[in-house]
C-alpha cells in the first residue's frame, strides 16, 4: 500500500507538477487549495505527510499547521512548508508552529522527491488495510486471517462503515447488541481489547469519554 500525500497549494500549477511526479514515484496524492480544504481533505484521506505553502487564500499556512497539530485525528502527521516566503523569522515561526521542515522554492522537482522520498523511509511501510468477509465473520491483516465472533465483527463492520466518525459507546451498544441487557460496564472495553489483540491495536482508535474510531490504514507512523 502506498503512503498518502497531501499537497496544499492555491496555484493549480504547481500542484499538477508535483503531483505527477509523486505519484511516478509511487505515492497516493491529494490536493487541497486552501488550509480549511487541506484539514477536510486530510479528515478523509489520513496522510502520512502533508506538503503545505504559506501564503493560501480562507487559510494561511501557519494557522492550518497549527490546526493540523492540535487535530486529534492528525498529530501526528508529517508537516513540510514548501514556500517562496525564505525569510528566517519565517521560518523559525513555521517550526514553532509544529512544521518537521521547511523548503524554500523554487526548488528542483528531484530534490524535492529526493528529500521526500528520505522522509518517508524513515516514516516506515504504512499498514495495509483490512479485508472483510461477512459472511464468513473473517478479518484479514498482516498477522493472517482471524475468524471473529459475531459481535467482535459487528463493531469493527460499524467503525469501518463511517472511517471519518467516533462513533459513541451508546451507537455501538445500539447497533450491536439491539436492545440486549448489557451485564456489566466494561463488555464494550473488553471486546474492543479482543479485537486489538488479533488485529493490532493500530486499527481501533479510541477517544476518551466519546468512544471509537476505525482508521483505514492504521495509525501514520
């Protein structure tokens, strides 16, 4: 599976000429024009870095990077500014604001990749989705393929149904057990520990006090 871009930019051109070669070299790539686009877009599509300009319309950089790392769902991604803007203070303020590098343009098309590709080989390989059979209740991960009792399959199905929702204790509780009596406080804990164990705990987000998150490819490393 392909590690996910995000390039944010507001000149069409620019985002043509470095998505077609990230994507030659292999990367999934999506673009956003503005910061308040980017955040949305990067919701949806979990990226593993994200490739972020400075001066944007509705949003500039450093307020969608501090955005990004006060996203509970986005932390921990990859922030690189790729700006005309080289000015030092510039700079120091976008490292500040929770940047991982900063790269002056105009910058050559291979050095960019170059430094990318760098980035990523430290990141690591991303993890590979899960695959699915409801009718046999099997999941099937990196570790092998586990047949899943009924209500273990049920929550992971509904988690993975909506990829950009928590979905609370009391939906899952709905959903699952339909009207069940519920003995005891933890049932829904336990089972998503289950759950954990076979799958990797890399799937399952949790969200104190709220509830529960499926991540598509597991958390961005």
């Amino acid at each position: 599976m392909a590690h996910r871009i995000l390039i944010v930019d507001d000149e069409e051109d620019i985002r043509e000429i470095i998505r077609y070669n990230l994507t030659k070299e292999g990367y999934e790539v999506y673009e956003a024009t503005n910061g308040k686009e980017a955040i949305s877009v990067a919701e949806q599509s979990h990226p593993h870095l994200i490739l972020l300009d400075m001066m944007m319309p509705v949003m500039d950089g450093h307020s969608t990077c501090q955005a990004i790392r006060q996203h509970p769902q986005l932390s921990n991604v990859m922030i690189i500014f790729l700006s005309a803007a080289g000015d030092e203070d510039l700079q120091f303020d976008s490292y500040k604001a929770g940047a991982d590098d900063y790269i002056t343009k105009p910058v050559s098309i291979r050095i960019l990749c170059s430094r990318i590709n760098a980035i990523m080989k430290r990141i690591g390989k991303p993890a590979a989705e899960l695959q699915f059979n409801a009718d046999t209740h099997t999941v099937t991960t990196p570790k092998g393929t586990f047949t899943l009792p009924r209500k273990e399959f049920e929550i992971l199905q509904l988690l993975k149904s909506d990829t950009s929702r928590i979905f609370t204790r009391e939906e899952i509780f709905s959903h699952v057990w339909r009207g069940e009596v519920v003995i005891g406080t933890r049932t829904l804990d336990v089972h998503i520990r289950r759950l954990r164990r076979k799958i990797g705990n890399e799937y399952i987000e949790t969200y104190k006090g709220v509830g529960f998150k499926y991540n598509p490819a597991g958390a961005v490393q």
